[in-house]
C-alpha cells in the first residue's frame, strides 16, 4: 500500500511540473516571443488584421513620412514610400512579404494603442483604428547625401553614433523602389545584381586594410615591444608559400606601427602578426565581436573568420591585413569604429528609436545598450593617434574636412571575382567623436570610398549640430 502511495505521488508531482512547465512555455509565448511570432511572415492572423487596421507609419528622427498607409475606394489600404528608393533598404517592403522595418516592426506598426476608444470613434467618424507609428533613428538629409553620393556604385554607407550605437543612416545600392515591390517581382528576384540585398547588413566582404585596427589592438596586448617594432619595407615580403604586397609593390623603408598605420603598410602588419601569433590574434578578433550576435532590427548577415591556433603561417599574415577568409559587414565595421571612438566601448546598434501612438505620445523607447569592450581607452587613445595620421598625412587625406579633425582608416581588399573593393572608416571630430561612418564601393578604384566617407562626415557633424 505504502509503494503505491508513494508511486501516485510520485505521478502527481511529475504531472504537476508537466503543467507548470506548459504553464510557463505559454507564458513565454504570450509575453516574451508575441512579437516574433506576429512578425513571421507565415503568420495569416497578422495579414487578415491589416483589412481593418491602417498600418502605422514609418518616420525618420525628425518626423518626415517614410511610410504610411493610404485609404483606397475599394476600402482597402495602399502602402506608399514617399522617399521611394532613399530609404528602401531601410524600410523595406510590406507587398510581397515584408523586409525591412516593415517587417521588424509588423507587431507595433499593426498594434493599436486605446483600440477601444479609437473603435469608437472610428464608428463615429467612419474610420479604422490606427496603428502605432515607429520613429526611427534615421536622419533623412544624412542618409540623402549617402545616397546622392553612392549613386550608381555597388556598395553601402553607414553612419553612427559612436556613444548610443544609433544608427544616422544607412544607404546601400543597387537598391529597389518599394512602391512598385509587387509589379517588378519577376525582374528583382531574377536580377543578378541582387537589388532586395541590404548591402549594408547583408553583405559579406574582406575588410582589407580596415582590418588592421584588430591587429594593431592584438599587438598592444601580446607584442611587449610593439611601440620600438619597426619593419624595413621593400613593397613584398614572403611567409611561408605567400607573397605579400604593398600597394603598388610601393616601398615605404623602415617603418613603425604608426607610419605603418599611415601609409597601410602591409608588409609591417605580416611581420607584426608572426609576433601576435594566431591564436592571440583569433582571441583579439573575437573581443572585438566579430562573431558576436548584435540584436540589430532589420537583417542581417553574421561576420566570418577561420583564424584558430593550428592556423598556417600564410593564414595568420592574410588574416592580419585583412584578407584571407575574413568578411565582414559594412554595419560591423562601422560598429568596430565606433567602438575606438568611444573609449574601447562598442554599443549595439540600432534604427528603431521609439513607437509613437496614434495620439501623438511616445511610447517604448530604445535605450543604447553596451554590447562589447573590444579595448581599454588608453589603447583606443593610442588608436586615435594613428587614424589622426592616416588622415592627416597618409592613405586618407580625400576625407580631411576643413576645420575638423577626421580620424579614420583606408582599406583595399582583394576580390578574386573582379576588381578590388574599396573601404573607409572614420569618425569626426577625432578629439570628441560625435559620428563614424564605414563606406564599401565594390569593384572599384583604389581610394574611392574616401571622399564620400569625407563628405558624408561633414554633412554629418552638422546635422548632429543642430
């Protein structure tokens, strides 16, 4: 008898956790995934609701319409993109799917604050309820001169700020017009210049001398003598079964790491990084969250590296100056410049500021939220010096701005499929950072990337002024 007590108790108790721990998924779902869940494409609730519903609109930091949703005689709603193909990366589409903010905000721009009140006076007016508006972190006259600048050039801008990880713009061509999404499906999903891909967050590619930031920070922490290290340039050097060139085989002589920084000596970094040692040099990559998960709003792809102890000689000098199997994002690039001008800290980045209601309060706010410490703020002091010479005197001088001092770094990576890809990252002032910005223009002219960065920082800083 006693065994068979013991045994039901036993059933009770197992059934009882049973019960709680459905209790709990259904509260998780409820709660923590509504939004996801709501925001999935395969979700037929969400799509069935938008017949009764005005989506919420789309604004950029100061207010302008990006997207908004117009009444149309049959009842139905038709949604338009007032700024079309400027901001088509960033809002995406809600046609044929949804992308974009779009799609990252489906669950707040379809949610309805006070839906009662407003049911109500939607009968007595004879309107549906309204969506939340989502504000975003966009400034429109910034992410204007991005694209006005990129124009026809396959690549991306992006534009933050270095102290909240707000995202100030982001441009990426070849782009698409959200308005007409649905009527030119046939030729965008055929087109092989992949206009739907958000440069930006989604595409992958080498860092090339960008990347040198990494090995110079791995350096400071595993080369004791970095700061006396000098190197006798000759414009090659080999290691192991790999030539390494400087551009245009130029022949910068002796050279320390802050004339290497300055004029993109690859052959110094080689040299640095059989110091560094590859399992040192991994480590440092990691830290600096090249494999980290971001959270950021719209999509994107997750850096590569393939740098580990048992790497080759060759591996270990290809990686260090930024070529190899590295790739990496615009968007994380301009995360890892933003995380030397702002003391060693880099913030996770995002593009949705706030909601806003129908009646015209703030609701949910974004707060910036500290994603890594890649670096102590002296190393990034020491940093600071040397992007200061690559703009004041080296590689970066296109992206000087009269008056304010630019620090920043060039980059020219390999592309084995055509012409090599150019990169800048930067940010603005130097002493007092208050925007970076990484610039990629794929297949193109050594240095391209520059004087856009350049211009874009200035228009910057003086939107950030105001």
């Amino acid at each position: 008898m006693n065994n068979m007590k013991k045994s039901a108790r036993r059933v009770f108790w197992l059934l009882a956790l049973c019960f709680f721990l459905l209790l709990g998924y259904l509260g998780k779902l409820v709660m923590i995934d509504r939004a996801e869940i709501s925001s999935n494409s395969y979700n037929i609730r969400m799509r069935n609701d938008e017949a009764g519903i005005q989506r919420g609109d789309i604004l950029d930091a100061d207010g302008e319409v990006l997207a908004t949703s117009v009444w149309q005689e049959d009842g139905s709603y038709l949604r338009e993109y007032p700024r079309a193909r400027m901001a088509a990366h960033v809002t995406g589409y809600s046609s044929v799917g949804k992308t974009g903010v779009e799609a990252a905000a489906n669950f707040t721009l379809m949610s309805v604050h006070q839906e009662l009140l407003q049911r109500l006076q939607g009968i007595i007016e004879g309107r549906d309820p309204k969506g939340n508006d989502v504000v975003l972190t966009i400034d429109m006259d910034i992410q204007s001169i991005a694209g006005d600048l990129l124009g026809s050039a396959k690549g991306a801008v992006v534009v933050m700020e270095p102290s909240t990880g707000r995202v100030l713009a982001m441009q990426a061509y070849p782009d698409f017009d959200p308005n007409t999404v649905a009527a030119d499906w046939e030729y965008l999903t055929a087109d092989e210049e992949s206009p739907l891909v958000n440069r930006a967050t989604q595409g992958l590619y080498p860092p090339g001398s960008t990347f040198k930031i990494i090995t110079a920070l791995a350096a400071m922490e595993y080369v004791p003598d970095w700061q006396t290290f000098t190197v006798n340039c000759s414009g090659e050097a080999s290691f192991e079964n790999k030539v390494i060139h400087c551009y245009n085989n130029k022949a910068h002589g002796t050279v320390d790491m802050q004339e290497a920084m300055a004029e993109s000596c690859n052959c110094y970094f080689a040299a640095l990084a059989q110091k560094i040692g590859a399992e040192n040099l991994s480590t440092v990559m990691k830290r600096c969250g090249i494999l980290s998960e971001y959270q950021f709003d719209l999509a994107y792809s997750q850096s590569v590296m393939h740098l580990n102890k048992d790497s080759t000689e060759s591996e270990l000098v290809e990686t260090a100056i930024g070529q190899g199997r590295t790739s990496a994002s615009v968007l994380y690039m301009a995360m890892l410049i933003s995380a030397v001008a702002n003391d060693g800290i880099m913030m996770r980045p995002y593009v949705i500021d706030h909601v806003q209601y129908a009646n015209g309060e703030a609701g949910t706010t974004t707060v910036p939220e500290k994603l890594l410490q890649i670096c102590t703020s002296e190393e990034a002091d020491t940093l600071n010096t040397m992007l200061i010479s690559v703009v004041d005197s080296g590689t970066g001088t296109a992206a000087r701005n009269s008056g304010v001092t630019v620090a920043g770094k060039t980059g020219t990576a390999e592309n084995a499929t055509g012409k090599d890809h150019s990169w800048f990252v930067g940010y603005a002032p130097a002493e007092d950072p208050k925007v970076a910005i990484a610039v990629l223009i794929e297949n193109s002219d050594y240095g391209k990337a520059t004087p856009i960065a350049g211009k874009v920082l200035q228009v910057a800083l003086e939107e950030t002024a105001e």
